[in-house]
C-alpha cells in the first residue's frame, strides 16, 4: 500500500511561504515529500523511513537523503540497500560527476551493500548496477560508467516491468546519459513514455514527476512538462528542489512571472534548510528571469546578496557557477560593459566556470571599442578549452568554443573586420543550436543567434538581424534582448506589424 511521506517539520518560513497563518501555539506544517513505495528485504520496522529516503533522493535532496539512509542503516544493520542509498546520494546523474571523494566513499557503501545478504533478486539488480558505476572509475570516464549503470538498470527494468521505482531510476539513468547533441531527443522521449503512466497512475510520486520535467527540459519538448511542472512543487513543498524545478519549463515557455515565483519560493526554502547550493541555483533562475521581465533592480538585490555568502569556491561547481554567472549576466544583459571588465572568477573555479568570466570581460571589452584590451582573455578562452578536452570533457570543450568564437567574433567586429565576425558569430549560433544546454543553467548568457543580430543590427541589416532574432526567439521564448531587438529591426524595415508583437511580447 503507498504510503504518503509526511513526516517532519519544516520551518515556519516555509510555512508563512505556503499562505499558511500559524498561531504561536499550534502545529508546525508536515513534511511533504510525495508518495513512494519501495519493498525492500530490509526489516519492517525502517520501511517508512527507507520510503522518504528514497522520496528526499527523488528530489535531489542528497545530503539529506544521505543521513536518512544513514539512519536506516544504525536501525537495521542488515538492510544492504540502506547502503544504496547512501551511495546514490553521492551519484548526482544531472549535475557535476562525484569527485575523487565522493566516489570513494559511495564505491565503499556500494561494496558493504553486496556483502551483506539480500533475499530479492530485484534489490541484487538495484546494488549491481550502481557497483557498475563506481567500478573502475580511476579507469573509466563518468559518461562510460553511467552508461554501464543505465544498461544495468534497462536489464532490471525489464526484469521488473510493473515496479515502479525500478522504472523511474531507468527512466532518470535514460536522461542522465541522453546525448547533448542528440536534437532528436530520442532518450528523453523514451524516458517519457515510461514516466508518463507512472505518473497517470501515482500522481504523488516526486520522481515520476521531477523527472518528466528533465526529459521535456528542450524546446521542442518543453509544451508537454507543462502540467508535470505546475504539480511537482505540491507534491515535493518540502523539498527546495521542488520548488524549483518548475521554472525549467516555465523558463522554456518565457512564462516569467511564474518562473519569478518558484525561485523565490525554493530559495527561501532552500536557505532555511541551509542548502547553498540549492538557494544559488534558483538564485541565477531568478537573475534571469527577472532580466528577461525587465525587473532589473530585483535582479541587482539578488546578485548583491552574493557579498554576504562570502567564502564562495569555484571547486565546488553547483555553487561556483551560479555564483559566477549570476554578476555576468547583470552585466551583460544591461550591456554595462565597465562592470562586466572587472569581473573575476572565483577562487578555485573550474575551467569551464572561469571561462565565463573571461568571455564577458572579452566581449565588453571589444564591444566598448577596445578590441586589443581583449587580447589576454580570448587566450584565457583558448586555454580553458584545451585543458577540457585534455580532460575528455567534450561537453564543456564545445561550450567554452563558442565562447571563444563569440568573443573572436566581437573583437573582429571592433577592428572593422565585418564579414569575418558575422562568419565566426554564425559559426557559434551553429554549435550552440546542435548542443543541448545541462540542467545547471537557465541558459547561455547571451544565445549565439541574439548576439548574430545584435550584431547585424550594429551594421545596419535589420532584415538579416530580424530573421536572426525570429530563429533565436524559437529557441529561447521571451527573451527580452531579442524581442527588443526584433522590436528595432522591423522599425528599420518597415515591418510595424511585427514591431509591435514584439514590443507587446515585452512585459512592462
């Protein structure tokens, strides 16, 4: 029987955020975390506390997931998937890879988990699967070993084909190793078509929903993770992460105002829980949406509460690249380009972190009309992408190239070389447009295709710019640079009609 997983309290922040009034003497509001059922060998007695582990695991939750299955653990010595858990708490599928640490700890957890006895053979399956992705892994890349996880899980998924919870891990393993240039999206339509009867079927459960919105996470998906993301922060409220999801479709959508309120609400949540990197991350959703709403002091407040946090490292990379991108996108979309030469990385920032800092102070640099100043930062851009793909991280590589690109793009434009900066810009939007963008960002901080027409504005061919700004438009819906400078183009051509859906497309 499902077992709804309402346990704890959260705090009364959150509470006062849910419009709940609280007298001084009554009841903290319930956790809320969904419905999970997960059978396991374990003893009865740590069922309903291996559930929400699962359920807080669903929502990404990890760090509490962790201790959860911690407890479970002290409770019932011989529970092996107590173990699991603890380390799939360590496998973040849809953000940055463990690190040497969390890898070692959660190929330890994951060792002890097939030692000790298990009566089902679906819970061997569970446990042989995760020991694919932490074996060998001083030898094999990340995508190698969640490649061999997914493959392991189908095998399960297949053994078990009316489990629920088996099927929502390998619908979330299909999404975690979906191809970036994959445009067809074939494996998020696969883990769809899985996720989507689940869901019909056990509308409270996190995962089932958490997930359809990673798989409909494109734009040509995004219409259909609609519903998925207007129920997923009140099955989860507890769960900062689930009050964030959300915004990746309504930032697919444009859908602004809605996008406003679910950061909002996750980054208070996320603050009182203490989660950093959660309250970050819905802190640059929140940068961007507000930006792209033309609310640019409520942006300012929220790139001004970085100071505060102090102590920030680029090491860790949910944490590093929120905080860094967050003041690059203030400065560039407001195309304030003093403010935007003297940013600087942060401590410890990955190369593909730090690249971002070294593209804007590049691009300004070109675009205030100092096309030399920008010399040392395209070389910074050129490094960072040599040092990724020493590394093998193609993904990164390819985004760091179309900085590079860019940058080379406007640094050519400064020195009267036209034709060459239109040719290096297309390029960009090219590559841009074949590779999909990770779940840690809302967006590029410029798309490739916007910067092609701003560009093309600048040297006076609005029709050029205009179709360039209607493709990038497609793409990335609502985004108020390019509506604005669709807005401009169609003046210069004559075009009032589209002028004006392109300015009543623009919020005031």
């Amino acid at each position: 029987m499902s077992r709804v997983i309402a346990l704890l309290a959260v705090g009364a922040a959150v509470y006062a955020r849910m419009g709940c009034a609280q007298e001084v003497h009554s009841h903290p509001v319930p956790e809320k975390l969904g419905t999970v059922t997960f059978a396991t060998s374990c003893a009865p007695s740590v069922t309903h506390e291996f559930e929400r582990a699962v359920a807080l695991l669903h929502s990404f939750a990890y760090t509490a997931s962790e201790q959860a299955f911690r407890e479970v653990s002290a409770a019932d010595p011989s529970c092996a998937m107590a173990h699991w858990g603890v380390a799939m708490s360590y496998f973040h599928q849809l953000w940055s890879p463990p690190d040497a640490v969390e890898l070692s700890k959660g190929d330890a957890e994951i060792e002890q988990a097939g030692r000790l006895e298990v009566r089902s053979e679906r819970e061997r399956q569970f446990i042989a699967a995760l020991a694919a992705y932490y074996r060998d892994s001083d030898e094999l890349s990340h995508l190698v070993r969640a490649k061999a996880y997914a493959d392991a899980m189908r095998a399960a998924a297949v053994s078990n084909p009316t489990d629920t919870e088996t099927q929502v891990f390998y619908a979330l393993s299909l999404i975690a190793t979906a191809p970036p240039a994959d445009r067809s999206h074939a494996n998020q339509k696969h883990a769809a078509a899985i996720l989507e009867p689940i869901y019909r079927e056990n509308p409270d459960h996190p995962g089932a929903a958490h997930y359809l919105i990673h798989a409909y996470d494109s734009a040509e998906l995004a219409p259909r993770g609609l519903a998925a993301a207007r129920a997923y922060s009140k099955i989860a409220p507890s769960a900062p992460h689930a009050l964030h999801m959300p915004s990746h479709i309504f930032t697919r959508l444009g859908l602004w105002d809605e996008s406003i309120a679910s950061n909002v609400a996750a980054r208070a949540a996320a603050h009182t829980q203490g989660d950093q990197g959660e309250e970050l991350h819905a802190m640059d959703y929140l940068v961007y949406a507000y930006l792209q709403r033309g609310r640019q002091a409520e942006a300012e407040q929220v790139v001004a509460a970085l100071r505060p946090m102090g102590g920030l490292l680029g090491s860790d990379f949910k944490v590093g690249y929120a905080a860094t991108v967050m003041p690059v996108r203030l400065a560039m979309e407001r195309r304030n380009w003093d403010a935007a030469v003297a940013l600087q990385p942060l401590p410890e920032s990955a190369p593909h972190v730090a690249a971002v800092v070294f593209w804007a102070r590049a691009v300004a640099n070109a675009r205030a009309g100092r096309p030399q100043a920008a010399n040392d930062d395209i070389e910074r851009l050129e490094t960072a992408r040599q040092q990724l793909q020493s590394a093998d991280n193609d993904y990164w590589a390819t985004q760091v190239d179309v900085l590079l690109k860019e940058a080379r793009a406007w640094q050519a434009a400064a020195s009267a070389h036209a034709e060459e900066a239109i040719r290096r810009l297309r390029q960009a939007a090219q590559q841009e447009d074949a590779v999909e963008k990770l779940p840690v960002t809302p967006g590029p901080i410029i798309p490739a295709r916007e910067q092609l027409g701003d560009l093309l504005l600048t040297l006076n061919r609005p029709q050029q710019a205009l179709q360039e700004y209607r493709a990038a438009l497609v793409a990335a819906p609502g985004r108020r640079g390019a509506l604005t400078g669709a807005a401009r183009a169609a003046d210069l051509v004559g075009d009032t009609r589209t002028a004006s859906r392109m300015r009543a497309l623009m919020p005031d």
